[in-house]
C-alpha cells in the first residue's frame, strides 16, 4: 500500500477484506438453510395426490403447483432468510462508518453528507428487490418446472425428491438454487454500496485523485491487475469509462470494453462500478498531498510545474493555503499554463470568482493572469477548486490568445471568442448586470443567467468546474 498513516492502512484493510468477507458470510447462511430447509420442502410433497408411488396425471395435482411452489420458497426464504438479510443491511451500514472514518483522517473539514445515508438506504432496498426478482428466477421458476413436468410425466415421489434435492442443495460441481440466485447479487450489490458512498464523499470534499487497491490473485483480471496498487488522476478514471482505447491498454476488449465489465459502465459510473462483476477491489479517493510528483507529472506532462502561483489571503479567515495551492498547481498543469499568476482571495457576501480583463495595448484586452475569490468563511474545500477550475480556465483562454477584447473603428470593444467577433463588449456587460440586477424577476435573472452560462468561453469553464 502506498505511504498512507497506521490509522488510514488500518482502516482501508478492514474495509477491503469486508468486500469479500460480509457477502461470503451471507452465502454461507444461504448453505446453511438449503442443507437444513429440505427435509421440510420434502414434506410439502404431501399437498400432490399419489399411486402406487407415482404422482397422479390429474388436474387437481397441477392446480396445486402454484401453491407448492410458494410454500416451498417460504420454506427457504422464511425467518432465518430474513434474519441473514437484516444482518446484510447492517453490514450496509457499518460499510458506510469505515467510510466515513477513513475520511475523517484523510480530510479535516469532512462531515457526513446527506447524500451518503440516502445512498445507503437506496443501495439496502435495490439490493432486497434485486434478491427476490433473483429467487424467483433461479429458484422459484425452475421448481415450478420440475413439479410440474414430473406431474404431467407420472413420475415417481422419489424422483421428485430427487430432483428438487439438486435444485435445492446443489452438488459438488452445481450451487443450490437459493445460494445461486443470491450469489449473483451479493457481493456486487455490498461493493457498489460502498463505492456510491465513497464517491459521494470524494465529490463533496473535491478529491480528484484515487488510489486502486485491492491486491491481486490467480483469477485477478487483467483490469484490475494491471491498476493494482497505482496513483489515477480523475480525469484518467473517466477515460477507462469512456472505452478510451490507449488508457484501457491491453486489458482492451471490442466486445465487452474490458472483461468483466459491467454494461452500465462509463465515464461517470467507472467510479462505482470499477473492475465489473465480483470485482473487491477498491477506487480509494485520496489527499493531493500524498500522490507521488512522478504521477502528477505523467497525468499532466509537467507543463506547469515552472508557473509561478502567488496567493493573498485578504479575507481574514484562517484558510487552507496549503489546499489551495496545490489544487491550482494541478489545474496549472492539467490546463498546461504557462504564465505565472495570482489568486487573491477576499471577504463578501457574494461568495465565488472573477477574472478580469488586462488592456495589453490600446486595441487589445484579454483575461488577466489573475484569480479573485469571494468568500464569506463558509466555502468548502470542494468550492474552492470548483472555483478555481472555473477561473483558470478563463486565465488559459486568456494566455492562449482565444479570448480578446479587441476595439473597432468606431473606438467600441468587442468580445472575439478563437479569432472570431462573437459580441459586443457593450453586450456582454449588459447581460452580466442582469443576472444581479435585483429589480428583474428571479426568472428573468435566470434567464440572463442562462444565457451567460452558454457563452462559449463561459461554457468551456463551467463543463470544467464540477458544477454542472
């Protein structure tokens, strides 16, 4: 495991073996009622007619089949079914505290979010609905099949025995309908729940950078051996969702994407959904502070590790600088800058961010290598950099000559968005005061608002930020 405290090793341990353990207890509870519950399912046989042995070829006896079939799924999945469950939802919830006990040492600012319970008790009902659409498939409909075949065959009760003996208990080489029909969904449906939670804390405290964890074994599959026990940048993530060829490397498939990987898998789920099937291991958000310099530099080539980045806290509240900066060293290089510049942080009530323009000559404006954030005290880390992707977007459309002002004949400025007139400044102004204006209507600064947000460069910046 990487450089990581005692504490935080101790806890993503426990949480890594709970991915195999919790469900393999579970299973093992489902053995256990199919070795114990058939002698009871063998004597429900007694609600069919018989002679001489041989079930009764007779409407009556196939009337009762939809009735045996129900008595015989209660039997297995009666009160000692529903106890494992309520045990497996628990274990739902205690996922969920390692999560958040994790967080608390990796992150001071970290607070549960109310998303986090919600997405527990989603993942507890999914799980329960998916478990009895799983029993009818696997257990109950097959046992309606063999009842009612060997009725309309005249087969013998020991026949029937039989054959719902290997439905029910399995063999060596065959799993029993109940254990098949939970396998399936356990151990997915565990490892989702406690990736959603995970992810929903990473988003809320605006960590962009995982660890992939998980070890590896003889039946390891290639996407998860070759990610084992290495540094990923969000961004690289996204790619294996998105079916990017050159970051899936060899573990590529045209047919399945890579193997094992579930079909609702894409740049957004990857976060969830990981290796695919049964797969334990764990996408762990980490601190920028303990991502390697060689993995920052391989993500973003290094291109801003030269930029100057000075910061001035004129708010008057103790922020995490430390934070800041090297969030905006990861922008200056994902976004390659190549000019120094500064983030100037002020007290308002207007809490958020601006980048002005710089006349550069008498006919030329263009965004300032300059940052402003607004703050009443209350930002969180994850809008600081919401804040800080947004605006340094605007800094590299400035640095890379896309954005300008330029001024026309008639001595006015207008906007040129890639070498193009795209609006007069006068415009441009214009719209801007109307989202604050606050004698127009809420919907009609929302509408002005709209209309902002969809300005090429503004939109360029906000599909950047994390806010949309």
């Amino acid at each position: 495991m990487a450089e990581f405290s005692k504490e935080i090793k101790a806890l993503v341990s426990e949480k890594l073996n709970r991915l195999e353990s919790v469900p393999n207890a579970f299973l093992s509870s489902m053995e256990k009622i199919q070795r114990t519950k058939f002698k009871d399912v063998v004597s429900l046989l007694d609600m069919l007619d018989y002679e001489g042995g041989s079930l009764v070829v007779s409407e009556a006896n196939l009337l009762r089949v939809e009735a045996l079939v129900d008595e015989i799924k209660g039997v297995l999945t009666g009160s000692e079914f529903e106890k494992a469950l309520g045990g497996l939802m628990g274990e739902f919830e205690q996922q969920a505290v390692l999560n958040y006990a994790y967080f608390e040492t990796v992150d001071a600012a970290f607070a549960i979010p109310q998303i986090s319970s919600a997405i527990v008790k989603e993942r507890q009902a999914a799980t329960i609905a998916s478990l009895l659409d799983s029993t009818n498939q696997y257990l109950s409909n097959p046992t309606r099949e063999a009842i009612a075949s060997s009725i309309q065959s005249g087969g013998s009760r020991q026949d029937l025995i039989d054959t719902l003996r290997l439905l029910v208990q399995g063999d060596k080489d065959i799993d029993g309908r109940l254990l098949r029909s939970t396998r399936l969904i356990v151990s997915d449906a565990f490892a989702l729940n406690d990736a959603a939670v995970s992810e929903s804390i990473a988003d809320n405290l605006g960590l962009e950078w995982y660890f992939y964890t998980g070890g590896t074994m003889d039946t390891t599959r290639c996407f998860c051996r070759e990610r084992n026990a290495k540094f990923y940048h969000k961004t690289e993530v996204e790619k294996w969702g998105a079916l990017d060829k050159k970051a899936l490397g060899k573990c590529y498939s045209s047919k399945y994407g890579w193997q094992g990987r579930m079909p609702n898998t894409d740049k957004k789920t990857i976060f969830l959904t990981r290796g695919g099937y049964n797969c334990q291991h764990s996408l762990l958000p980490v601190s920028e502070e303990v991502v390697p310099p060689e993995v920052v530099n391989r993500v973003f080539g290094g291109k801003g590790n030269n930029v100057k980045i000075k910061i001035s806290n004129n708010s008057g509240f103790d922020l995490d600088i430390k934070s800041i900066n090297q969030h905006a060293r990861l922008k200056a290089n994902e976004y390659g800058l190549t000019d120094n510049f500064v983030i100037e942080i002020s007290k308002s009530e207007n809490v958020g961010g601006g980048v002005s323009f710089k006349k550069v000559s008498n006919d030329l404006s263009k965004f300032d290598n300059k940052v402003e954030i607004y703050t009443d005290g209350t930002l969180t880390k994850k809008q600081y950099n919401q804040i800080i992707n947004h605006e340094l977007r605007h800094v590299q459309q400035g640095q890379l000559d896309r954005l300008q002002m330029r001024r026309n004949k008639s001595g006015r400025w207008d906007l040129y968005w890639e070498g193009k007139k795209y609006m007069s400044a006068t415009e441009y102004e214009r719209l801007t005061k109307r989202i604050t204006n606050p004698r127009l209507s809420a919907p009609k600064r929302y509408e002005a608002f709209k209309k902002y947000s969809n300005l090429p460069w503004e939109k360029e910046a906000f599909d950047n930020d994390g806010t949309f």
